[in-house]
C-alpha cells in the first residue's frame, strides 16, 4: 500500500534487548514498514536527549527509544537513569512546544520481536497521520526573528514578559 | 579516514531476494570515503572472507562495512577477517540488512532504499572509528575468601586445591560458621559437625590457605586482578606460634560462669576459651571484656599456667596487608532475633511471642545445640527453665518471613526443612513426645526434600496444623501457644513445654558496612546483590567480587557448597590467564576538560569512575578529575549520556560516531 | 509592564530597614573572619559607581569590610565565584561568601557537584525580602513593581543552613506570582503555540552567552554547545542552534538549577530563560520530589534513581 506521506523514523536502542528484538523480528519473518533507521547503542543509558534534538533537526519525523525491560538492563542501571533522563527530557519538549506523539519510548525485550513489530508499525502509521514534523526544519531556514505572532492569546502572553 | 570498503551480502538470497543488492552496491560506491564497494553470495564464506581481504590489500582500505547479516551473528567473524587482513578489527563494522531490512520488508524498492540508507549510516560511522586495543589487567593470583563458614571453606578449599594461594578471613576465633553449631542435616539426618570438622582441619593443614581468624576486613583498595586488603587482626591475647592447644589454661581460668555464644547461652565458658572443642585454628582467646585480668588486673591464672608461655596479655590488634585478585564474599547470616524489636530497623519484632522473655520459647538453633551430642546437654532434648523433657513441643514456622507487615517479606527457604528435621530429631530422643507445627505452607522443593517431609508427618508422627500463631504466653510451667487452624477454621490454644520459633534469616550484623569497603551492591535487606539474578548469579557487578552462601540470600548447605564451588570455579577463571583481557568498550575521560563534578560517579554501577587529583610539579593540588578504571569498566555509556560536557567518552560509542549517522538522516 | 493584573495590583512597598542591620553585620563579620584569618578573602557586594547600585566585591584587607554592604541592589549570585570557572578567586584561599536564600541553593548544589567542600567556605546568609528586577534604575524602593520576578515567588528569605544569618526580615507582602501565572497560561496552550512562543522569544537570542556566563552551574570548561567534532548545536545565532542551545541548557540545569534566575536577569534580549528552569523544577518535583534545597545532597535527581519510578509514558 502506498501513502502520500512515508515518515522518517529514528529508534534509538539498546544492543542487548530492543536490538536483539529486532533482530527476532528478523529471524521470525514479521513483516513491518521500513521508515524506521536503527542506531545501537550499548545501553539506552548511554543516549543523551542531544541526540534525540539532532535526529529532529536532521529531519526525523517520528523518534523511538527503546531499551530492556526494568530489573533486565544488562549493566543493571542503565536503563534506570534512561527513565529518569527521558521522563524530563520529554517534559521540557513539550513545555517547548514538541508534541510528544512523536517521541515514543518502550521496553522491548529479546523475546519481544513481536512487540518490536508492533511498535514500530504503530509509530510509523501514527506518524504517517500527523504528517512531517516542520518545526526543526524550518528554523534550519530561518536567518532571523520574524516578529510577527499570529495569534491574539500568545501575542499578549508574550508581551507580559 | 576516507578509504572505506563496502561488502555486501546476498546471504544467499535471503538479502538479494528483497534487496537489490547491485544497486546497493553501486549506491555504496557514490558515498563519501568509500573506495570500493562489491555485493557477494557468501560474505561469511571463506571465499567471502578472502575477497574481503584480498579488497582490503588492493584497494588500501581503511575501514570496512560488512551490510550482511545482523552483527550480533557474524560481527567477531568479520572483525577476525579484519585482523586477519591487517586492519585493526574496530575499524570494522556490520549493516544490518538481514534482519533488520530484508527479512522484515517485502516491498523491493522500500528495502532496497532502506538498506542503502543502513550502508550509510554505517559507512559514516567507520570514517570516525577509532583503532582499539583490548584493555589487559595483570592478576595477581590469590584470593581472599571473607567468612569461614562452610561457603568460604569449600570456596577456599576449591581455590587452593587448584592451585593457587588463598586467604581466609573470618571474624570469630574459630572457623566453622553456623554449620559447625548444627545437630544433624536435612535430608539425610548426618551429622554436622562429621562432615564439617574434617574440612575445618583441611583448611588449617592446606599449604596455600593462609588462615586468619578473629580478624576483620579493615579496607579495601584496588580493583580486579589488583585488590589491596587490609586484614585488622584483633588480638587474642595469646601467641599463635607458642600455643600448643594444650587447653590448661581454660581448665585453670577462675572465670567459669560466662555464657557460651557457640552454645547459644545455654552453657558456660571461661573467659580464655576456643567456642567449641574442634575449633580450629585450636588456639584460645581471651575475652577482654569478661576477663579478671583485664577487668581489675588481679588475675593472670592463664599466663601463669601456660607452660610454652603463649599467653600475651599485651598482645595489640594488628593490621596485615595482602595483596589478592579475586575476592570470595561469604560472610553468611544471623537469625533474626525478635526478643525485641530491633533500633531504627523497619523490622517490627514478635513481642507477642515472649522470646526472651518466656525461657522455653527457643529459635532453631537453640534447638540444634540442645539436640548436638556435643552440645550444653550432650544432646538430650530439656528445655532451658528446668531441665525438664518436654512433652509436648511446638514449632512456629514463619517467625518474620514472609511478614510484610513485620518488614521481611522473602522466604527464608531453610526453615521448613529444619523444622522437619526438629520434629524427627526431637521423636527420635523423646519417643513419647508429641511435636506440633504451625505452618503457612510447607516449601519443600529439592531433591529427597518432599520425602524428608512428608517422613516427618507420616512416620513421625509431626502434627502440622495450617495456620497462624497470634501469642504464646506463660501459664504455670506450660508455655501456651495461641493459633487458628485454616485448614478447619477454628482456633486453637496448645499447652506446651517448648515452643520453638523458625525465625527468618538475615545477612550478618555489618553486612552493609563491608559491602560499602568492597564497593558492592545489597538490597534492602542488606543481602548482597548478583550482577544478574539469572545469568551471573554468583558474580557481584564489581568485577572480581564474587558471592557465595547466605550472605546473597537464604539458602541451604548444598544450595550454599553449589554455589561456594561456582565462586570458586569464577576466580579459577580469573587466574587461568596471567592477563585479563577485556573489550576495548570503555570510557576514558578527557582531563583537560573534566570539571570533576563526578556525575560520571554517581551514575556508575560498576564503581569504575574514581576521583584522580591532578598535581604540580611541586605536589601541589591543582583539580580533582574523574577517573574511570578501564578494568572495571563495563562500557553501557551512562557516565557520557550524563556528563554535561561530554568529557567522557565511551569508545566504541562516541558522539562522534552517533552524530555522523544521525547526519545521514 | 502594560499587563492588566499589574494595573490593578496596589502599590506596595517593601520595608528594607533590616538591609541597613544586616550590612553592618556582614561588615562586622568580614572584619572578624580577616583578622582572626578564618578566611583570606571574603566575597560580598559594595557600591557601584553610581549612587544606589551594588556590585560583587572582593577583599582581603579587615579594612576594607567597610566596603561591604547588602541593599535591594545586590542583585548578583555570588556563588559563581566559587566555582572551578574562576580558579583566580579559589587562588585566594580559604573563602567567605554573601548568599541570599536563593544563593545558598546554588552553594549547597556546588557542594553536591564537588565543586568545593562545605567546611572550605563560610557563608554569611542575608535574610532577603528581595532585590531589585533587571532595568531598575539605582536607588530606587523596593515595591512590587521594582522586585525581581524570582523574589514574588521566593521561599528561601532566610538561608537558614548558611554558617550566620545575618539582618532582619521584614514582613513580607502578599505579592501574587507572576511566573506561575505565565507557565499555567503557557501550559494551558497547546504544543505548537507553546512552540510559536518559544521560537519567537529564542530566535531574538544573539548567542551573547551571559547567560552561561553568569549561571553557577555553567562551570564546564568547555560547553558541549561550543564544541565543533562533533557540533551538538549550531553556534551561529540563528533560529535553528539558538532552540538546540537553550534545549540544551534546560535540559543540563535540570535538576540542578537553584532557581536564581540570574540567567533571566542579565539576558540583554529579556528572553524569560528562568521560565525553563523553573519548569523543569516543578516538573522534578512533580516526578520525584525533588527540590534543590540548601543542604548538599550526595545525588540529584537526575543521577539517582528509584527502581519504581514512573514509567507510564513507556510502552
């Protein structure tokens, strides 16, 4: 089937279970779209939100990160901090302004390469629906403050400061 | 690096048949610093392998990527062919396009489109590869084995018969532990100290074990393969070399009336004493703080008794440094002692059950020494307060195990067994006697287990009543215990001359203050943590610490030997190579940039991370750095995903390396 | 100021009396630490060249104690002084530093990032009804409508865990909150207004950097977002890198920001960068109960962890 829009799709995962996962996917046939690029990383504790900001700014549309399951990390605490890290990380992005359908976490296991499948699917149709992600891009070419506010509401917030 | 090589694989035709591997390859050689690119049936093959070499030389690669298979598969075979092909084998990196491509896309062109896009995340990847050598650590071997009960010994005895030195610290003045206090075993009624003492004697008589009891672990420096540790050995007020064990001095000591700890108060010692008859080393101790010598000074019988002259009332604690490789923790359990309730401690106690208040409510192993043929009583069954048999005896199982409310909500594992066995041993002395047991479930997995219990109720006439204790309390000489019976619903009152309590077990008295010196990890309940509950379970994070016994959680004698052994069999490991070698996954930090505000060491689950002062020529302190010990390095990357400044790095993994792929976005 | 809640909100102006008692004290004190040689320099505020203002001093002289003085002028956050980025300063030796409440966050989270240790400093906490905004003219009362934004919301006047606290505190009027007020309005947006504000205010930022220059937390030696292999962020002052680069900051101070607001206050294009901050405080707290406090903790909230935190976000 084809769609008017096919989304970029960044997972950011860990080598020991989401990878593994994926790979399970693999040996197991499953079929799921092909927007999504996989970097590895040791352990989801080792992926700095920079790289979530950069994956927007080179044009990803969609991002999932996705480690081992609690209590599985393989360095036992990675993924812990991980939470932690993300659950403000994706609170400031929304504070900014990123609408958070488009940043996705989970625990995929080894095992799960059928939850993988399923992630991923479901990422890349809802991405699909809601388009590209501009925001990053556009400012890319921006040179400079525009000035202008379109909208009444924020106009007068923006002036109170 | 810009002369990169591209190998891609038809895998038969589970890559070409949904990849167009050609125009993969003809993509490939479009990109930026690649050199050559070819695609191939077999890339894994010999064949395979060879032309990649032969790419390599002809070509004058400098990097090499593999789009194949994943690299979970075949990732060391193509860094081997690497090597082989006189790369440095990290220059060499795999794109997934098998699993994660060809097997999971049936759309051709999308495939094809998604695995050129693989190719070249992967090939800017390699061009900011750096070469890495894997990380060697000398080891010293000998190891330190820290506790001498019946985990440490066997550890011991496994290690040194291998060959190598051991040391063996234990903190009372004789080895031995809790196993040397138990009557008979579960499932198969030997006795303990048979099977106990012969070891305790091959580990005094073991060339390479040396012995150090009534010592403690003072500190602990260095890391695995390189342990520095300072061993404080308490003074014993006598001269090891010169006593012969003769024992005249403990006949001759005025002090008689001091309760025996070995025998869990229920008998006497003088204040120079060894705990037991078979302790070994056989050499006494003075307890300083019950000794007339050292109370008032107007004593000294020992000294003048002692023929070879062995007694040293000067005799001072005494630190002793040795160097090891591996460490063995072993340090055991106590039984959770519910007279009252603990201080500061989540644990809530068992006022209503009188221990310590009731002399004939008793734990477990009051009742291993009353039925011991070596104990207070010479193993005949009477209870504390009179002396009396008693008749009619009452084990309570679960005396804060699995008690949420009371703050311990594991499973001690030990007691249904032990309180089986009670009930056999106390039968077997006392026929006419009648023990009861309360109980919430019988959990009796193991081999000859279920049948050991079932034995207990079948032939030896144990009545189980399911169901929980509320009170014991004091009436006349009779003990009344207060329960329900589920199984009928109805409560129940039975007049006893002894009640027995299963109380839970718990990690030694300092467990957490040991774990911090060693740097390993505990849970709440301050049993010390594996690295893997599954997959490395007698192996600390820390590497080079290893676990063996109660001292991880509850557990048996054999469940206890088992994995004493595996300790054992892990440093056996450690010392088979005069090098550890290591991955070359590991941070470093750059020093010229690093703050030292040791985030890096806060988020470290390995303890890797040290502080490193950093000095002028004339010594003085300029800044405190962070320091990570590749030897302990287990490279997950959290320390750089924290740091602010990025000034550490996780080769292998740099932000260099991500951002170039995510550049390919 | 053309906002209507600051039309109907009465003038109100808040007594500074106890600023004079505590300007002696610190005198006093500064003297006696230099001449019993306690400290070798003593960090604090004097008069600035114009009448009413106040700028960060430091002296070593028992003489020049004289100098010293609190007033709603002294609106800097000493502690930057004490950081590794001004090794000059920690040359001097032992130290003394003026801290209002606000400040001694900012030590106590210096303490907990091992920046320096607790006994090496003494710390002379100013009880503080609060300090003038940006763009006040010296001199000036202080009222509602010259106080700092930060102040209006401040739950630290007395820093109560400094080794002497020094002046008097004043009652306090009831001033209602003007940053809670933005962020629920912020809040109550949706995401791509909320993104229409955020890139107007930080596409007129100019990269100056004086907000990292004077955040006490900004002590790396070389800040990820000047790095060039590889570039995290553009550093340009463009749209594009100026979001990166306050993302980026955020996102570093989280969980370690003290909320001195000092960013905000010295940022020549008014970009609310305290907002942020403040946001990701409140979020901490929300999350983890975490609030940066005037005692050094071992661990922050973001290099510690609780194996039952919340996770509902994560499939």
């Amino acid at each position: 089937m084809k769609h008017d829009f096919e989304p970029k799709i960044v997972a950011f995962v860990c080598t020991w279970c989401t990878y593994a996962g994926a790979d399970l996917a693999g040996t197991s046939r499953m079929i799921y779209p092909s927007n999504v690029r996989v970097v590895k990383f040791p352990c989801t504790g080792r992926i700095d939100p920079v790289f979530i900001l950069k994956a927007f700014q080179k044009g990803a549309d969609g991002i999932l990160v996705s480690g081992c399951h609690p209590g599985d990390c393989h360095y036992m605490a990675g993924n812990f901090h991980a939470r932690r890290r993300f659950a403000v990380f994706r609170k400031l992005l929304e504070f900014i302004g990123v609408d958070l359908n488009r940043l996705e976490f989970s625990w995929v296991s080894a095992a799960e390469g059928g939850k993988w499948v399923e992630i991923v699917t479901d990422l890349t149709q809802k991405i699909r629906k809601m388009g590209p992600l501009t925001q990053f891009t556009d400012l890319a070419d921006e040179e400079q403050w525009s000035g202008a506010l379109s909208n009444p509401e924020l106009k007068a917030v923006y002036d109170q400061v | 690096m810009s002369r990169i090589g591209v190998f891609i694989c038809h895998c038969g035709e589970n890559i070409s048949r949904t990849v167009d591997v050609e125009q993969v390859a003809q993509a490939a050689r479009q990109m930026t610093g690649v050199a050559y690119a070819c695609d191939y049936k077999y890339m894994c093959s010999d064949p395979g392998q060879t032309l990649l070499k032969k790419a390599v030389a002809e070509h004058k690669l400098e990097g090499i990527v593999v789009a194949a298979c994943s690299p979970r598969m075949h990732e060391k075979t193509f860094r081997n062919a690497a090597q082989a092909a006189g790369l440095n084998p990290f220059l060499c990196e795999m794109a997934n396009i098998r699993e994660h491509c060809s097997w999971v896309h049936d759309d051709r062109a999308e495939a094809t489109t998604k695995a050129t896009d693989i190719v070249r995340m992967l090939v800017e990847r390699v061009r900011k590869n750096k070469k890495l050598v894997p990380i060697t650590v000398p080891v010293t071997k000998r190891a330190l084995v820290i506790g001498g009960g019946i985990a440490g010994i066997q550890a011991a005895l496994d290690i040194a018969d291998c060959g190598h030195q051991v040391v063996l610290v234990e903190r009372e003045p004789s080895i031995g532990g809790h196993m040397a206090m138990l009557s008979e075993t579960f499932p198969t009624l030997d006795c303990s100290q048979c099977i106990m003492t012969p070891r305790m004697v091959d580990v005094i008589n073991h060339p390479r074990i040396t012995l150090h009891t009534y010592s403690e672990i003072e500190c602990v420096d260095g890391y695995i393969g390189n342990f520095s540790i300072t061993i404080k050995k308490k003074a014993r007020s006598v001269d090891m070399a010169k006593c012969t064990g003769c024992g005249v001095c403990m006949e001759k000591c005025p002090q008689k009336k001091i309760p025996n700890e070995f025998d869990k108060n229920l008998g006497f010692r003088p204040a120079i004493y060894v705990p037991f008859p078979q302790a070994v080393p056989n050499t006494p101790v003075i307890d300083r703080e019950h000794c007339t010598k050292f109370i008032n000074g107007k004593c000294g019988v020992c000294q003048k008794v002692c023929g070879p002259g062995a007694v040293d009332y000067e005799q001072q604690d005494q630190l002793v440094v040795e160097q090891v490789g591996a460490i063995v923790v072993a340090t055991g359990f106590k039984l959770y002692d519910i007279t009252e309730k603990p201080k500061g401690s989540a644990i809530k106690g068992y006022g209503e059950f009188g221990h310590g208040k009731i002399p004939d409510v008793i734990d477990g192993l009051t009742f291993e020494r009353l039925a011991s043929a070596s104990g207070p009583t010479g193993g005949k069954i009477v209870r504390p307060s009179d002396g009396k048999e008693p008749k009619q005896v009452v084990f309570v199982q679960c005396v804060g195990s699995r008690a949420r409310e009371k703050g311990i909500s594991y499973c001690s594992k030990v007691c249904c067994m032990y309180t089986a066995k009670h009930t056999m041993l106390y039968k077997h002395k006392v026929h006419d006697g009648q023990a009861y047991v309360f109980f919430m479930d019988a959990r009796t997995p193991g081999k000859s287990y279920d049948e050991f219990w079932r034995r207990a109720i079948e032939e030896e006439e144990a009545v189980y009543v399911r169901g929980m204790v509320s009170r014991v309390y004091q009436k006349g000489d009779k003990v009344v215990v207060m329960g329900s019976d589920i199984a009928v619903g109805v409560q129940v009152e039975i007049e006893a001359d002894l009640v027995v309590l299963a109380t839970a077990i718990q990690p030694r008295d300092g467990a957490d203050t040991l774990a911090q010196k060693l740097g390993i990890s505990y849970d709440k309940y301050n049993f010390y943590s594996e690295a893997h509950a599954k997959l490395r379970p007698v192996e600390c994070a820390t590497a080079g610490i290893y676990l063996a016994g109660a001292c991880q959680g509850p557990k048996d004698i054999p469940d206890t030997v088992a994995q004493a052994s595996a300790a054992a069999a892990k440093v056996m490991t450690l010392f088979s190579k005069d090098q550890l070698e290591r991955e070359p996954i590991v941070a470093r930090v750059n020093e010229k940039f690093c703050v030292g505000c040791l985030a890096c060491k806060k988020v470290c689950a390995y303890g890797a991370v040290e502080e490193k002062e950093i000095r002028d020529r004339q010594g003085n302190l300029i800044r405190v750095v962070a320091y990570v010990n590749p030897g302990l390095c287990s490279g997950c990357g959290t320390c750089q995903a924290t740091c602010p400044s990025k000034s550490v790095e996780l080769d292998g993994y740099t932000d260099e390396q991500v951002m170039a792929m995510l550049d390919t976005l | 100021m053309n906002n209507s809640t600051e039309k109907a909100e009465q003038a109100v102006t808040i007594d500074i009396s106890g600023y004079d008692v505590a300007t002696a004290e610190i005198r006093s004190e500064a003297k006696r630490l230099l001449t019993e040689k306690i400290v070798d320099a003593v960090v604090g505020y004097q008069a600035g060249r114009r009448k009413g203002s106040a700028v960060p001093v430091i002296i070593t002289d028992p003489a020049q104690a004289e100098k010293l003085l609190f007033s709603p002028a002294c609106v800097n956050n000493l502690s930057i002084y004490l950081t590794k980025a001004k090794k000059e300063i920690r040359a001097k030796g032992k130290l003394a530093v003026v801290a209002k409440g606000c400040d001694l966050r900012a030590l106590a989270g210096l303490v907990g990032e091992s920046q320096f240790k607790r006994e090496e400093v003494v710390i002379i906490g100013v009880s503080c009804a609060g300090v003038h905004r940006a763009g006040i003219q010296p001199g000036e009362p202080l009222t509602n409508s010259t106080i700092a934004k930060k102040c209006r919301e401040c739950s630290v006047h007395i820093p109560d865990e400094a080794d002497l606290v020094v002046g008097k505190l004043p009652p306090l009027p009831d001033l209602p909150p003007k940053e809670k007020e933005l962020m629920e309005k912020l809040d109550a947006m949706t995401p791509a207004l909320r993104w229409e504000f955020w890139k107007e205010q930080f596409t007129r930022c100019i990269r100056c950097l004086a907000c990292r220059q004077v955040c006490p937390f900004c002590y790396c030696e070389q800040c990820l977002c000047d790095r060039g292999r590889p570039q995290a962020v553009d550093t340009s002052p463009r749209p594009s890198g100026n979001m990166g680069w306050h993302i980026v900051r955020a996102m570093h101070l989280a969980g370690r920001c003290a909320g001195c607001a000092e960013c905000e206050r010295v940022c020549p294009m008014d970009i609310p960068l305290n907002l942020l901050n403040r946001k990701m405080a409140e979020e901490l707290k929300e999350l983890y109960h975490y609030e940066a406090g005037m005692k050094p903790v071992e661990k922050g909230p973001l290099t510690s962890y609780d194996e039952k935190d919340d996770q509902s976000f994560i499939k």
